[in-house]
C-alpha cells in the first residue's frame, strides 16, 4: 500500500515541464481565478505540498466563482478538491501570475488550467503518457470476462500487457523528466514513478540530471531525501540501529538480534497487501526460526487493539514494535519507507543482504544462507 507522499500522487499520469529559464527558478505572486460550472456556492479546498500542510485551506465559493493568492519561491504544485464532492482533485502547477480554470463540480480532475509555461509542459507530458494508459484502460472489459470466464490463461496475459504499458508509461515520463531536467516537475515525476526500492538506481540518475537550481527546489530537496536514504539501506549497508517499544512498553533494540538471520517487516494492519504477504513470512519464519532465523516487525498502525487483534489472527508469533504513529513512526521515516509492506534481511553483524522479498522470495533466499 502506497504512501501518498504529496497530494497529488493519487493521479495515475503526470508529465514533465521546463520553465523559461531553467537554471533560475522564479518566484512572486499566484493568484488564481476560477469558475465552477453546476455549482453556485460551497467550498474548494486547496493543498500547497510545499507548504507542510496538514490540512486544505478552505476558500468560499460564490456565484460559481473562486479566487485564491499565495506567494511562491518557484513554480508551485497546487491540489484542489471541493467539499464533500466525489469529483476528484486537480492538480496543476502555477507559476508566478495568473491563473485561470474552468471546472465542473463533478470532474474537477478535467478542468481546463491556463497558467505559466510550467503547467503548459506539464499537460504535453500528461497528455503523453495519458494516450499509453489509456490502452491499458481498454483491456480492463476483456480482463473482466477472462474472470467470469475462469480464463486464467487471458487474464494472466492481460496482465502481463498491462504491466507491460505501466513501464512504458513510467519510461516516457522519466525520459521527458530529464529532457526538461531544470524544472520542478523532473524531480516530482521521480517521486510518482520511481519512488521505491525497485527503481533506486533510476532515482539516483534522475536526480544527478538535475540542475543545480532544481536540486535545491522542495522536490529536488524530497528526492535528495530518498537518494540518501536508499545509501544509507544498501545492500550491504549495515541496517541503522533503532529501538521501539513492544505491546507491553518494552524497548526492543535492532542490535538485540545480533547473531542471528533477521527479517525487519514493516507492516500494518489496515494494509491489504501485507495481510495477503503475510501467510508467506510466517511459512518462512515456521520453515527456520530454529536454525538462527527470526522477525522484527514494525508496525505502522495508530490502533492498538487492531494491531494486536492482525498479529493474532495472522499468527505472527515473532516480536512485533510499534509507536502508533502511523506514517510518522520513527523507524520507517529512518528507513525512508514510502510504501508497506517493506522489509530488509539481514545477516548474523547486521547488514542488509536483500530487499522486499515477496511470495517464496524469502523462504528461497533463507535456503541458500541456512544449511
């Protein structure tokens, strides 16, 4: 389950952008106008990513019009939703001036967006990789009656074609990102389309594309972040040392598990995927926790009792911490980890030697290091 880490990464396609002078980003006054057609009052709610928020601001809508202003430093993300309306969001970005959009109240994500050059590049990327989704978005009737059908030959090739433009779609972004490596949108599209441990790599070459300038943007700073961390949970990096508390309040350090095999799992109870991985942890944990092998797992939950309840009914039987803060527990922001489930396997001193294994990835890898 994929952590939001801006906003606007609930959009499936986005694009890259330049501004006029790439190696000097520009800053002032955005002011936004804009109309909502089908609704005459109520309220829009704006996000600012670059501004920390924990909450949308609130602006009035009157007459099916809206006006909004802030200062920037450089060309600014900017996600809108209106009040208790399942339209969606809108996500543009907005140089220094002015901004016009023209919204309907039930497809706010279709908007027309008039602004600077950086949302004009923004749309021509957008509209790129759009056109290769959208091929995989006319397989989904056929993979539906593959799975009337029991057709587990189709769906598997659907799937396969599908992922297949996934890639495709991640390749043309990353690849206009860096044609237009001075502006904000090149570092943003890393976060959407590179933002985890598979593509590490990808991420570092993106970011050493980077201007000076743009390396020193809010996104530029993000994935800096990120690059720094994936160094520093390397393979063969040894894992940093923390310590959390149990279910009883007791501090449980990572180095207490020296000498042996360890799977550090993060997890949580509300997330679908680790529930479906689970089955295959505890197998391997059954398969070696008598031959040096065990679990560290740390929860991303903020409920207690929904966390005790998950490691009981999916019989985890190994030492689980927490500090029920959600997306802010300390071990996953010192693991930069973006998306759960997330693990590291460590050997007997401490040092990372795989990365996310999955299904009987880990059992097969414990084979080959336990005799």
């Amino acid at each position: 389950m994929t952590k939001f880490v801006m906003a606007a990464a609930t959009l499936l396609m986005l694009a890259a952008c330049n501004t006029s002078d790439p190696n000097k980003l520009k800053g002032g006054t955005v002011k936004i106008n804009g109309t909502i057609a089908g609704m005459t009052e109520g309220y829009l709610e704006v996000l600012v990513p670059s501004k920390e928020q924990q909450k949308f601001d609130s602006i009035k809508i009157e007459k099916a019009a809206f006006e909004y202003k802030l200062e920037v430093k450089e060309p600014e993300l900017i996600v809108m939703r209106i009040a208790g309306n399942q339209g969606g969001e809108l996500a543009f970005f907005a140089d220094a001036g002015t901004t016009t959009i023209k919204a309907n109240k039930d497809s706010l994500w279709t908007s027309k967006v008039e602004s600077g050059p950086t949302q004009t590049l923004f749309k021509e990327g957008e509209t790129k990789v759009r056109a290769i989704m959208q091929k995989g978005q006319a397989l989904y009737p056929d993979y539906v009656k593959a799975q009337q059908a029991g057709d587990t030959v189709t769906m598997k090739r659907i799937e396969t074609e599908f992922m297949g433009l996934q890639n495709q779609a991640r390749d043309v972004a990353i690849a206009f990102a860096k044609k237009n490596r001075g502006s904000v949108i090149a570092p943003y599209l890393g976060l959407v389309y590179l933002n985890d441990a598979t593509h590490e790599n990808e991420m570092r070459q993106l970011y050493d594309t980077l201007t000076p300038a743009v390396k020193g943007s809010f996104f530029g700073k993000k994935v800096n972040e990120i690059v720094t961390a994936a160094s520093s949970t390397a393979i063969g990096a040894h894992a940093p040392e923390f310590s959390m508390n149990d279910a009883n309040g007791k501090p449980v350090s990572l180095s207490s598990f020296k000498g042996q095999y360890v799977l550090l799992d993060f997890w949580a109870s509300w997330c679908a995927p680790c529930r479906q991985e689970n089955p295959n942890v505890v197998k391997a944990y059954n398969a070696f926790k008598s031959k040096g092998f065990t679990i560290l797992g740390v929860s991303l939950d903020k409920d207690k009792d929904a966390w005790m309840k998950a490691i009981q009914d999916d019989k985890m039987e190994w030492n689980h911490v927490s500090d029920l803060q959600y997306w802010d527990n300390a071990a996953a922001k010192l693991y930069k980890i973006q998306s759960i489930p997330a693990n590291f396997l460590l050997d007997r001193d401490g040092k990372i030697i795989a990365k996310n294994l999955r299904g009987e990835e880990l059992e097969a890898q414990l084979a080959q290091l336990i005799k």
